[in-house]
C-alpha cells in the first residue's frame, strides 16, 4: 500500500515538473517570437524613415504594419497581446533612430502614430479573424482576399484621417495632405508585406519552392529581379510594363510563394529606386519627389490588382479540385451500390463485370450480357460511340457519352455512360474500362420537346414585325429574332454572345446606357431613339422588361424594338403643314404668332429693340384677275424667294395669308439699319417677275415699326399696320418706318 501511494505521488510530480516545463518552454517560445517581431518592427520603421529622411520624399509604402499584421494573423488570439506590446516598443525605437531622436518632436506624438498604427492593424486582423478563425490550404481564398482587402481599405482610410488630425495638432501639417500619403503608404503596406508576411510564417519552407523546383523558382525569382532592375536602373524609356509577364509567370508557376516574393523584390526596387531619384518615373514632368512616389504607389498597387487575384483564384481552384477527386471517389464508391448499370470492361470489350441492375435498366440478365455486343448499340450511334471508346483509349481521359442501347423486349433508351481508364483489379499491369451508365431516355424527350417548342417559338419570334432580343446581366445578347436582318440587315448569330456595346457602337451605346441601368434595377423602361443603317436614319421605339429565372432571380432585361419611321415622318409632316405656308415654303401665320411672342418677351427683358415689317403685294387682286390664280401662285412663291433672299439668316419671314407677308427682325441698333433692311425688301421687286409668257412688275408696299418697348404683340402689330396705311397713301411701292422709344 505505501508503494502504491509513492508510486501515485512521483508520479504527480513528474506530470507537474512537466507541465512547468512545457509552460517555461512556451513562455520562452514567446518572448523569443516577440523579440523577433520587435527586430522586425525596429528595422522597417528605421529603413522607411531613414530612407525618407535621406531622400527628402514622402514614405511609398509603409512596411511596419504588414508586419505586424501578418504575424497576428499567423499565431493564435492569445499571442496579440504579447505581439501589439513588441510592435509598439518596436516602432517607437524605430521612431527614434529614424527621426534622430525623440526630443525633437517630443515623446507625445510617437505615441499617438503607434496608438494609431495599432488601430489600422487590429481593424484588419480582428475581421480577417473573426470570418477565418483558421487559414489553411481548404481555405476559401477569393472571399479571404475579398475581406481583407476590404477591411484594409477600412482601417487604412480610418487610420488615415487620424494620423492627419494628429499631424495638424502637432505640426501644422496639411490635413488632407497628409491623409493621402499616408493612406496610400499604409494600404500598399498591409497588401503587399501583410500578404508576404502571412504567407512565409505558413508555408515556412515552402516558401522556397517545392521539394525538386526550388532550383527553377531560384532562377525565376532572379530573372524577374533581374527584369526589374533593368527597367529601374534606366530613365529613358517607360518600360514598366515589362515587369508584369515575368511576374504574372512566377505567379502561376509558384502560387503564393512567387506572388509575395516577386511583389515585395519589386516593391524594394520600385520605391528604393523612387526614393534615390532613378528610373522610369523620372519620364515625368514636372518631376517631384512627391509626385514620384504616387506614381510609385499607383504602380505597385496595379501589380497588387493585377497578380493577387491571380494567385487567390489558383489556389481556389486547387482547392476545388481536390474537393472534385474526393467527389469523384465517393461516388464511384455508391456506384457500386446504386440503380445505374456499372461494368468493367476489357480492352477487347468482353466484360468482366455487369452490376446486376441490368436487369431492372434493359431487361438482360447479367450472363447475356457479359459478351461485347455492338448490335445492341443504335445504328445512328454505332460510329460516334466507336470513336469515343478509341478516343478514350488514346487519351486516358474520362468520357460522357449520350447514346441509344436497345433492350431485351427490343425497343431502345438513351444511356449517359462515364467511362474512365483505370487500372485492373484482378489484372495487374493491364488497363480496363470502368463504365457507368444511366437512364437518361425521358430527359432526352424532354429535351427534344423543349427544342420543338423552341423551334415553334423561333418561327413565331422570326414573323414578328418587332426585334426581340434578351440580354443578360452582363450585357450581352442571348438571344436576338430574325426580324433584326430586316432593320440593320445583321446576323442574329453574329450577335448572340456579344455585348450591347460592341453591337450598337460608341456613338449609339451611350443612348442606350441609362435605359439598360434603369432595366438591370428591375424597372420597365419605354423610350425612343434614332440610328443610322444601310445609309438611311431610322426611328426606334424600345421598351426593356426585367427578365427573372424560373426562381425569380434576376436574369437581364428583355427588348422589344420597332420601327417608328413612318410614324415619325408622319408627324414631321404634319409639324411641317401647321408651321409653314405649303406653297410658298416659309413660315405661316401660326409659326408667326409663335415667334413674336417670344421675341416681345425677349426684347422685353433685354430692352432691346424688334422691327416688325408688314408687306402687301401691290394691286395683287389684278394680277389673279388679269393673269389667273396660277400665275398668281407663282408670283407669291417668287416674292417669297426674293424676301427670304433679301433678309438675314436671323430674321423670321412669314406669310399671313393671301398677299401679305410680314419680317420680324431683333438685333436692330438704329434707324438707319432699318431703313436699309426696307429699302432692300422694296428694291428686290426692280427685276420684273416672269410667269409663263408674261413678264410682270410688281411692287411691295412695306409699313415697317421699329419699337424698343412696344408693350405687347398687339401694340408692335398695330404701329406696323399704321406704317403700311401710310406707305399705300403715298402711291405704293415704298415703304413707311415707324420708332418708338430709341
């Protein structure tokens, strides 16, 4: 018994020796880690300022943050506290050795970037965290990139504004000034060295490329340094685009591990060669430091856009197919057990083993059918099957095949067999067949039905004196009538799958642009618009419908086009007849009524003169009686012509009806010009008028009122018709000019 109770009391002793241990052994772990963050943190803050300092520009992108956040993101919850502590000592040292002391700007302002610094980089890390508890390689790596990214641009903007407010209290600096360096520095930051950061604490070794190419990334990652230090090393030519293919080819040759290791090597050459003043930014002008580290930032910042979603979307795409293989062992796994006819079968094509579901699937039992009989297969298909098996031989890759096998009461059904190449089971180093294959046949009726119907609706839509077209939401067309070759005389072929854009052209998209927006939010839309085809211009009238799937989601919008030329040559037409005078061409008495009303108005307003002129043809009713209505006719439109030429482009001639014409002029500054306007109306008549075998001389009385404040239409009209009175008493065939006001 005494043995027993030593034995259990050495034993709690060792456990707890060991469990102090393991707990010393953590908080050395610990301490050693938050040193390094600490050396870490020092060294970038001091290389930054330092370098900026130095240099005499602004910071391009600020590393300390990226940092801290990639550590954070790497360890557990429990370690922040422990890493924040590090980090913050970390930066003030790094503050002093940069700034060459703190005395000079106080111990205040440090303290408030770092409490600062620390609100960029928890915003970040604590959304990234609560979303992914865990990175790992089933990660989802599009929607991670997506968080943080969006996080960043967050806390960086936030961060942003409280280190300008800070900077202003201490120093005066401009606020919004500062605020833009710094977010941009700060965002280039946590994207670039967070991600860099973050990817070598997981992948460790593994940053160094996979076992047997570490060799291969070596000599990629020196060729893209190498690439661009050429291009930095030069300011004579704008060849920073060179850098984006070696860089997009590290990328998709080494995932993460090329992204973060080529984007932080050009982001050390880009903004060291920024700072010492080489390179291709040095093309701009005028060049500043300032605006060189924008465009450094910009730069670098396109990379990010252009090679992380890259990279994201590979190792989303790794982690799909690993998901597909499992899938696809799963399901042959219940295949074995299902409905579905499953077969082994040789290379010769004898089987060498039927699931006993053929019995239920073609009424066979398993003995008949274990020979190869190709007349079971649908002569139609026989050929396309044949080529299939061989492709499938060939090329080792799995095959989906739609056929028609015939069945034991000797009617046929569609079959969907996936065959796949694998190794034998019972037949080492040969290769067979493993076949799955089910009943597709009311599938394939229902597809051929649903393409009758479609083939009937096509016919209908093709009749319809209307194009019908449906768009997605991306803009492009599914779906166009035949009626669209009689309008623009295109294919509906040639636009199915393309854009809206590049079908209508720049000089009709823009039209279209605010109706389509209005259509993919849902709203029915109704308007009209013109364009130009085979040389002609057309008039349209579309209406958009919002377009749903079956479960209602939203699907694009519907068009339903016609044309409305006649209908807008029609209203042309008659738009044209209540305007204007049919015989002589110019305007009517309506058209008149119209345009003095707005003139008076005008004038009004501006106080500034309107000559009106009234003009009887003289002795007119003689000439109809003498000559006939048809020479009358013509001396009408010749004295319309002679008064349409004897005006200004600017001045309104109209025809009140029967002989009487009236001029309604503004921008008249004196008497004189009025006098010379009505001198010229009178003189235009010197040219006899010749109508058929006669040769007419006409005369024109004109009673002319130039008023600079008439008071209304009436009162300018009354003054005119007083002028003419006068001209007629005086023999005709002159004109009288009556002024008012100037």
């Amino acid at each position: 018994m005494a043995w027993g109770v030593q034995a259990t009391r050495t034993f709690r002793h060792v456990m707890a020796m060991h469990d102090i241990h393991q707990r010393r052994h953590a908080r050395l772990a610990l301490l050693a880690e938050s040193a390094g963050l600490f050396a870490a943190v020092l060294v970038a803050v001091s290389y930054s300022l330092l370098l900026a300092r130095h240099t005499g520009s602004v910071v391009t992108i600020w590393i300390t943050n990226g940092i801290v956040l990639g550590a954070l993101l790497a360890v557990q919850r429990s370690k922040w506290p422990a890493y924040l502590v590090a980090a913050f000592l970390g930066f003030l040292a790094g503050q002093h050795i940069g700034h060459g002391g703190l005395m000079g700007q106080g111990v205040a302002l440090p303290l408030a970037l770092g409490l600062t610094n620390g609100v960029e980089i928890l915003t970040v890390a604590t959304v990234v965290r609560h979303v992914f508890p865990r990175i790992a390689d089933d990660t989802r790596f599009l929607l991670l990139g997506r968080i943080a990214l969006g996080s960043t641009l967050v806390a960086c903007v936030v961060s942003a504004l409280l280190a300008a407010t800070i900077q202003r209290a201490a120093h005066g600096q401009p606020f919004w000034i500062t605020a833009d360096w710094w977010f941009r520095a700060h965002l280039l930051g946590m994207v670039i060295v967070g991600t860099l950061t973050l990817v070598a604490l997981l992948q460790r070794r593994r940053m160094l490329g996979r076992p047997g190419r570490r060799l291969l990334m070596l000599r990629d990652i020196v060729g893209l340094t190498a690439i661009t230090a050429a291009v930095f090393a030069q300011s004579s030519f704008p060849l920073l685009f060179v850098v984006f293919a070696p860089l997009l080819y590290v990328v998709f040759q080494h995932r993460f591990p090329g992204l973060v290791i080529g984007i932080a090597l050009i982001s050390l050459i880009t903004t060291a060669a920024t700072a010492l003043g080489t390179g291709p930014f040095q093309l701009i002008v005028p060049s500043t430091p300032s605006r060189q580290a924008m465009l450094a930032q910009v730069y670098l910042g396109v990379l990010c856009i252009t090679a992380l979603p890259v990279a994201l979307a590979l190792a989303d795409r790794r982690r799909l197919a690993r998901r597909v293989t499992e899938s696809e062992s799963r399901y042959r796994l219940l295949a074995d057990y299902a409905s579905d006819l499953v077969m082994r079968i040789a290379r010769d094509g004898s089987r060498r083993y039927v699931s006993p579901s053929v019995h239920d699937l073609l009424g066979w039992e398993v003995h008949e059918f274990m020979p190869y009989r190709a007349e079971l297969i649908h002569p139609d298909d026989r050929e396309r099957v044949a080529a299939a098996v061989q492709q499938l031989w060939e090329t080792r890759r799995p095959s989906l095949t739609q056929y028609r096998l015939q069945r034991r009461s000797g009617d046929y059904i569609w079959i969907e067999a996936l065959v796949r190449v694998v190794p034998s089971l019972d037949q080492p180093g040969e290769m067979e067949l493993i076949y799955t294959g089910r009943d597709i046949t009311e599938a394939m009726e229902a597809e051929q039905a649903l393409a009758d119907s479609e083939k009937r609706l096509r016919t209908i839509t093709d009749n319809v004196p209307a194009v019908i077209a449906h768009i997605d939401a991306h803009e492009r067309y599914t779906f166009v009538n035949g009626y669209v070759r009689e309008v623009t005389g295109g294919a509906p072929e040639d636009m199915v799958g393309r854009t809206v854009e590049e079908i209508r052209g720049p000089v009709l998209y823009p039209v279209l642009k605010p109706h389509i927006e209005r259509a993919l939010r849902g709203e029915t839309d109704t308007f009209e618009y013109e364009a130009e085809y085979a040389g002609r211009r057309h008039h349209f009238q579309t209406t958009y419908l919002p377009a749903t799937t079956g479960n209602g989601q939203p699907n694009g919008f519907y068009a339903l086009t016609t044309e409305i030329t006649h209908i807008k040559q029609a209203e042309q037409q008659l738009s044209y007849l209540a305007h204007y005078d049919v015989l002589t061409g110019i305007a009517n008495r309506r058209y008149f009524s119209e345009g003095i009303n707005m003139a008076v108005h005008h004038a009004a307003i501006a106080n500034s003169p309107l000559l009106v002129m009234l003009i009887d043809i003289d002795h007119f009713k003689q000439i109809n009686d003498t000559y006939g209505h048809a020479a009358g006719d013509a001396v009408l439109s010749e004295i319309a012509s002679r008064l349409k030429a004897s005006i200004r482009k600017t001045d309104l001639l109209a025809r009140l009806g029967g002989d009487e014409f009236v001029v309604l002029c503004d921008d008249i500054d004196s008497q004189s010009v009025a006098e010379t306007l009505a001198q010229k109306i009178t003189r235009a008549m010197d040219a006899p008028i010749v109508t058929g075998p006669h040769r007419l001389k006409v005369t024109l009385s004109v009673g002319a009122a130039l008023c600079r404040d008439a008071g209304s239409v009436d009162a300018l009209m009354q003054k005119a018709d007083e002028a003419l009175y006068r001209a007629k008493e005086r023999g005709r065939a002159c004109y009288e000019l009556s002024v008012t006001g100037l």
